[in-house]
C-alpha cells in the first residue's frame, strides 16, 4: 500500500516565496491514493463497516458538506460510500438562489462562505469535508455558519493538516473533533 503522504506533492515558493504548496493533484491522480483517501474518512463514520470501529463519537452522519473547491471532490465520494447527501458550501454568488453565509478574515482582507438557505436542517450531524487544514479561517466560519444553521458538526475531517499554522486547535477550541489523514508539520 502506497503511504498518502508520498503521494502529495510539494512545491516550493507557491504562491509566494516561503510558502511550501501541498498540491493533491497527484494523489488524485492515483486511484488507489484517491480510494484510500476516500475510504479512510468514509470508513471513521460508518457504523456496518467491518474495518471501522463504528462511528465517531457513536454519532452517524446525516450530510457530508463540503468546502470549495477541493472539499468538493473528496466530500461528494465520501457522502457517496456513506449513503447519505452532500452540501457544497461555496463562494458568494456561486449558488442559484436564497443564501446565507459567514464572513471570515484573511491574511489580507476578508472572504465569504455561502449555502443555500434550508440545506442543513436543525439537528443535522455532519461532517465537514475539506481537502487541508492550514491556519482554518475558512473551516472556522464553515462551522459557525452550519452550528447557525443548527446542525451538530460529527468532526471536521481534512486530508491534509498544516498543524503548525494553528488551524486544528482552533477547531479543537470551537469544540470540534479533528481529524486528517497526514501531517505536513514543521516542513
């Protein structure tokens, strides 16, 4: 079995000088990278899987919701194998009709995440999907925006964690279980 790690590549001073760029398009790339990313979180949340020790917490996920973009390629299998639906959260003005959303600071301005009104409902458990967990501005207002919703976040689940850049603890401080398949820490 190919080690996940091995199969991100990194490159150097992308977007800007200093920055270490985690680039999944080669683990995408592999099928057997790609199914076991996939099966890996799929399998922390399914109750009947023989190789999981059940669901996390013993709660069963209701809706995967992914964020753009690359949460969307890994959430929708994941909701796939799950059995259960999938909501994109998304940038303003990317979804037809009535949203609501959260505004969140950046290193250098502000951004926005956006859902369509009604698509989590009070009491939903849902995982949140993202690709990478880095300094988690936009993982942070994807939970206020789904917890304002009404929803219970089951856990935040990352392919990819940048764990000295501080964005698992501050999920961990928001209450929420963490979990990601690798670790680029220190490199």
């Amino acid at each position: 079995m190919t080690p996940l790690r091995s199969l991100i590549r990194t490159i150097p001073d992308h977007p800007k000088p200093g920055v270490q760029f985690r680039d999944i398009t080669t683990l995408l790339r592999d099928p057997e990278g790609l199914r076991l990313s996939v099966e890996a979180i799929a399998d922390r949340h399914r109750s009947t899987s023989r190789r999981s020790l059940g669901p996390v917490g013993g709660a069963e996920v209701d809706l995967v919701v992914g964020i753009e973009a690359r949460g969307f390629i890994f959430g929708t299998a994941i909701a796939y194998r799950l059995g259960v639906g999938f909501v994109p959260l998304r940038k303003p003005g990317k979804l037809p009709g009535a949203t609501v959303g959260r505004d969140f600071a950046l290193e250098y301005g502000e951004d926005r995440i956006e859902m369509h009104v009604g698509a989590v409902e009070t009491g939903s458990r849902v995982l949140l999907v993202d690709d990478l967990i880095a300094t988690g501005g936009t993982a942070s207002a994807a939970v206020e925006l789904l917890r304002d919703a009404g929803a219970e976040i089951v856990e935040c689940a990352f392919v990819i964690a940048l764990p000295d850049l501080g964005g698992v603890e501050r999920l961990e401080r928001q209450g929420c279980s963490v979990f990601s398949l690798c670790d680029f820490a220190g490199d």
